[in-house]
C-alpha cells in the first residue's frame, strides 16, 4: 500500500542519474520527501525538479520537500558531516537508499589500475558501508527505518563475469554486508533489503565500456533489458511493505537473462 510512504523521508545516494533519479522521482509522486544526494549538482537539481513536478501532479498534500545536497559517498569527511547539509525539516530520515555504485572497465585481473578497483570499493562497499553505519544510528535511536542497498546480480556467484572480477567483488561484498547488517539488528524494527537487478539500460552500461556505446549496446542484444523506472517500482513496493514484513532481497532480472 503507497499510502505507507505519504509523509516519509526517504535520502536516495546517486540520485543524479539512473535508478536513483527514477526511486527519488517515484517517493515524490507517493507523496514522500526526497533529500537527493550525489557528485553533479545540476544533474541533482534537473531531478529535484521533476520531483516537485511529481508531486505536485499527485495532487497529494502530503510530502513534496526536495533537497539537493552534493555528496561523494566515497568521501568519508563528507558523509560524517552529511546531516550539517540537510535542512532541519528533512533530518528524520526514515528511509536509506543506498544506491550510488559504478563499473569501470572490462579488464581482466592483470590489467587493472589500482585506480580503477580502489575506486569501484571505495564508493560501492565503502560509500555504501559509511552511510548505513551514519543511518543505522539515527534509525536505532527512533526505533524505525529501512535501509535498501542496491546489489546485483554480479553479487551471485554463477553471475561473475570475465573482466567484472572487482565490480562482482564489490556486489559480494554488498550481500555479505546486508545480511549480516540484517541479522544483527533482527531485534529491532529496522528493516533491511537487498534489491539485486540484471540488466538495467542506464548511464551505468556505457561508464562500464568506458563510453563505448557500441560496446554497451552490444551486451543487449537479444534482449530488451530492464529500465531504471522497473527497479525504482521494486524499492518503492518494498519500502511500501506493512513495518511487520521485510521483503530481504529482491532479485529482478529482463524476462529475457536467465
Ligand atoms: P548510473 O550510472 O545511471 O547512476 C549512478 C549514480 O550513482 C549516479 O547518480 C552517480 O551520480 C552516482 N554516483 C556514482 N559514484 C558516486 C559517489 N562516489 N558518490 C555519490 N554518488 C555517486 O547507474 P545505475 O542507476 O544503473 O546504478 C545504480 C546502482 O544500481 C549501482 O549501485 C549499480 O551497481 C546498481 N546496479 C545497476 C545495474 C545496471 O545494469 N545498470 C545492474 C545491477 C545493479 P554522480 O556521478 O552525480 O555522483
């Protein structure tokens, strides 16, 4: 039931582009507030507003505050000091979308830049991990919230793939952290999910060929992958659950990827 979600903050992490911009622009048509976080203020900002647009065309009274705040997840100082960025009428954050996360590259484990893996940890385990410690907190001491971690396909062992070797790596280790993060708080009412997509067609597919289009339109041939507004549906429907129901891992793959 949407009506679950009138009236709630939900903080999306990559909310500039992708399935962070179709989750936070799904919250605002349900009547929720959005505080949008990411790396390109005006990529935030475009999205922000079409939130407002969202919402406003819901013709719901409830919600409709929209933050912007700049936040490299992979920042430590940043996300220590998120909470100073974020008006005072959005601070009780009910919902945690941890979704900002890349692939870069394609390259076999010999060839790759310590660059390149330090970053793919850095913003999708690290950033990931900061900002739950920084929620888990907060949600502990109100005795509500939900934290939803994009994983991935690439977190299950028969997905890993020839050159996805650290992204894989990091969406394991996303599993591994959610279910544990799941067991240790089984005593209180935080929920925790863990939403795993297959393909998605977004920025995300062509940063992985390094901006080769070509290269990343070829991975969909023959199939018709699935859109950031299909996953957005999943986190919104499972952060819309009854608070006694924890929808754990939802795994979402196009009709045509087995
Ligand atoms: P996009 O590339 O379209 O969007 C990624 C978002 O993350 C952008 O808003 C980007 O914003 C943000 N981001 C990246 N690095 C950081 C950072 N260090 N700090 C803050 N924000 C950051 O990707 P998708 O929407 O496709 O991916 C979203 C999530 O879904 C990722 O975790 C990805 O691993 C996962 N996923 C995607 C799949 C797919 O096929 N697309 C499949 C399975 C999982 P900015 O650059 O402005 O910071």
């Amino acid at each position: 039931n949407a009506s679950r979600l009138v009236g709630k903050t939900v903080l999306v992490t990559g909310a500039s582009a992708g399935i962070g911009a179709a989750t936070a622009i799904l919250f605002a048509k349900g009547g929720s507030n959005v505080i949008l976080c990411a790396r390109r203020v005006d990529a935030l900002t475009k999205v922000a507003e079409v939130c407002a647009a969202a919402h406003k065309e819901s013709g719901l009274k409830q919600g409709g505050k929209f933050a912007t705040v700049q936040l490299d997840v992979a920042d430590k100082a940043q996300v220590a000091s998120l909470f100073d960025k974020i008006p005072q009428d959005l601070q009780d954050v009910d919902i945690l979308v941890n979704n900002a996360g890349f692939v870069y590259g394609v390259d076999r484990v010999g060839d790759i830049a310590t660059s390149d893996y330090e970053a793919m940890f850095a913003t999708n385990v690290f950033g990931l991990i900061a900002m739950t410690q920084l929620l888990v907190k907060r949600f502990k001491a109100k005795k509500s919230g939900h934290v939803i971690n994009l994983g991935s396909v690439a977190g299950a062992r028969r997905e890993a793939y020839v050159g996805g070797s650290i992204y894989c790596a990091t969406k394991h280790a996303v599993r591994a952290f959610t279910n544990s993060l799941m067991k240790e708080i089984v005593d209180t009412p935080i929920r925790v999910t863990e939403i795993q997509p297959g393909m998605v067609e977004t920025e995300f597919s062509v940063v992985r060929f390094r901006g080769d289009k070509t290269a990343a339109d070829k991975v969909y041939e023959g199939l018709q992958p699935l859109t950031a507004e299909d996953i957005a549906e999943e986190i919104v429907w499972a952060a819309a659950r009854p608070p006694h129901v924890n929808l754990a891992e939802v795994f979402v793959l196009p009709v045509n990827q087995a």
